[in-house]
C-alpha cells in the first residue's frame, strides 16, 4: 500500500472508514450491541491504517524503485503483520474495557478468523487498486511515448526536405553568380529570410497558412530570378483561411515539385497555379502546372520521389485516414496535386 502523496493517504483512509462500518454493522447484528462493536471495529480499521502509514514512510518509501515482485514479497507479510498487531492491540485494550476473554480457547480462534477476513478483504481492495492504476499509468505512458514518437518522426520527415530545397536554392544562386551577381546577392539575402523562418519554425508541425504563404512566396520569388520571365504564378486563396493552422512546410515542396518537374522542363513559359479553399468542414488545396512540351514527366504515383512521398508520410502521422492526397493529370494534360485536410483552429507544438 503506497500512501506517499496526500490522494493516496485520503483514499486509504477512506477505505479504513469503510471497512469500520461494514465489520461494526455486522458484529453489531450478531452481538446485539452496534455501538460497542462499531467503536472495536472502527479503533481497529484506523490502527490498522496508522500502523501501515508508519511502515510506508519509515521503510516500503525507500523500496519504490524495486521491482514490483520484490516489493510484492516485502508488502504483503509487512502488511499482515500491520493487520495482526493492530488487530490484537485494540482487542486487548476491549477486552480489559469491556471484560471480553480475547486470548482464552475458541474466542481465539474466532478472531484469527476475523483477522485473516479482514486482511483478504484489505488485501484484495489494495492489490485491486494498485493493479489497475499501474494499468492506467502504463497505458498512459505508452500513449505518451506513442505521441513523442510520432512528433519526432514527423520533425525527422520534415528536415530530411529542407537540406533538398536547401541545395537546389544554392544551385540557383551558383547559376546567377557569374551573370547577375546583384541578383545573386539578392537571393543570399531571400536564401536567409528562407533559412531563418525555417529555424524559427523548426518544432512546429503545423502553422497559420498566412506565414506558409510568407514562406512559399520568397521562395517563389527565388526561382523567378532564376526563370526570369519563364514562370508564371498565380494563386487563389480564401481570405478567411489565413488565421487556420496547416502542416508545416509542405507548399514549399509541392511548389518546389511543380518547378522541377514542370518549368525546369519547359524551354518557354510555364506557369504554376495555387488554390486553397474551404470544401464544407475541409480545406481544399490544388497545386497545378503546365508541363513540358514533349510530354507528362511527372510521376502519377505520389509514394515516388522524396519530397512527394515525405509529405504523404507525414500526413499520414497528423491526420491518420482523414486526409486526401491525389496526384494526376487533368484532361488538359496539366499536373496537378490535390490535398483536402481537416480545418485545424488550433496548433501543434
């Protein structure tokens, strides 16, 4: 019995009230004298409940480390012997008070009988309880290490993409660096805004889709340098979305996926279009963008590729089955991305 937290000892006490009532109704019936035997059966139950608080605090306290059979095969003889002398003091203290032969033939052993009723009962409430609080703080745990689990798979899945759009923003500077260097410059100083909002929002799994867009936007404007006049975007947004919460950096890929798969391709104009709108209760975003002009080179399946695939997983993690993800081509022969996700109002750290 652990009674090192004040709940624990009010509980403990309350079953020793408890089991004062019951054992005083009862012999009360069978003696014919309910105040006599309410007064034992109560002196006894808090005895009892004393005793086993001295025993917790000078001696069980320092084995709370110790595995659970160890402590079992100390607690249950401590307790026992707690019950018995409990027991036998408050009963020789009656039998002088009210001239009862306690330790005389069969009296005896009818309260050895009493004593090992009253240490099952104890017993069986105690062990009953701690079993299922260990259960509970168990599962408790384990659903605490599931979460954590979770959360640091999804912030691995979410840098194993950064060091990608990282390398492909230092190629475009390198490009620019002999031709423009004033344009080079001006993408370091973007290519640090970029890095800085990224550290800044490095543990957040999901954020407002205004400072995604802040963030899809410089990027933007770093491959426009790059394809000067050869990218086009456009976006729709609706403007009430723009205080919700969405997964962390995961336009940046999807644009970033439409850049290299579609404009990278293009030797003219492409372009790359963006919507996100409401859908009842869900949120809709469409990434699309016009292809090369030799033909579909983008991948239909979004498990391939690693910055595709990474946002399915992580996906998956945050939203289970209650998401949608569909890459594909459009009658047009466009390609375009589509997610529908539940309306977050709140954050995740």
């Amino acid at each position: 019995m652990r009674m090192s937290d004040k709940k624990s000892v009010l509980r403990w006490l309350g079953i020793a009230t408890m089991m004062g009532v019951v054992f005083g109704l009862v012999f009360g019936y069978l003696n014919k004298n309910y105040a006599r035997s309410l007064v034992i059966s109560f002196s006894i139950a808090y005895t009892i409940f004393l005793l086993n608080c001295i025993v917790e605090r000078l001696y069980l306290n320092r084995m709370k480390n110790a595995s659970r059979e160890k402590r079992l095969l100390v607690e249950i003889p401590t307790f026992f012997i707690t019950a018995a002398l409990g027991f036998f003091v408050c009963m020789s203290v009656y039998s002088r008070v009210y001239g009862i032969p306690v330790f005389t033939g069969r009296f005896l052993w009818t309260q050895l009988g009493i004593l090992l009723i009253i240490y099952v009962i104890l017993s069986s409430l105690i062990y009953s309880y701690r079993f299922y609080r260990e259960l509970g703080e168990k599962e408790a745990t384990e659903e605490k290490l599931k979460r954590l689990s979770k959360e640091i798979e999804l912030k691995g899945l979410k840098s194993q993409m950064n060091p990608h759009f990282l390398f492909n923003t230092l190629n475009s500077i390198n490009a620019l660096v002999t031709e423009d260097p004033k344009q080079a410059r001006e993408m370091v100083v973007m290519l640090s805004d970029l890095l800085r909002i990224s550290l800044e929002n490095r543990d957040r799994l999901l954020m407002r889709l205004k400072e995604e867009l802040d963030f899809v936007h410089i990027y933007l404007e770093i491959e426009r340098m790059r394809f000067r006049d050869r990218l086009d975007f456009v976006e729709e947004i609706d403007a009430s979305l723009m205080g919700m919460y969405f997964p962390a950096m995961v336009l940046q890929p999807l644009l970033e996926n439409a850049v290299k798969h579609g404009i990278s391709k293009r030797r003219g104009r492409g372009w790359i279009h963006l919507s996100i709108n409401t859908a009842d209760d869900r949120v809709e975003c469409l990434v699309s963008n016009s292809v090369s002009e030799h033909g579909p080179v983008q991948k239909l399946d979004s498990r391939n590729g690693t910055g595709l695939k990474n946002i399915r997983q992580r996906l998956d993690l945050l939203y289970s089955d209650a998401y949608h993800f569909q890459t594909g081509y459009t009658d047009s022969g466009d390609f375009e991305v589509q997610l529908i996700i539940p309306m977050e109002s709140h954050g995740k750290d």
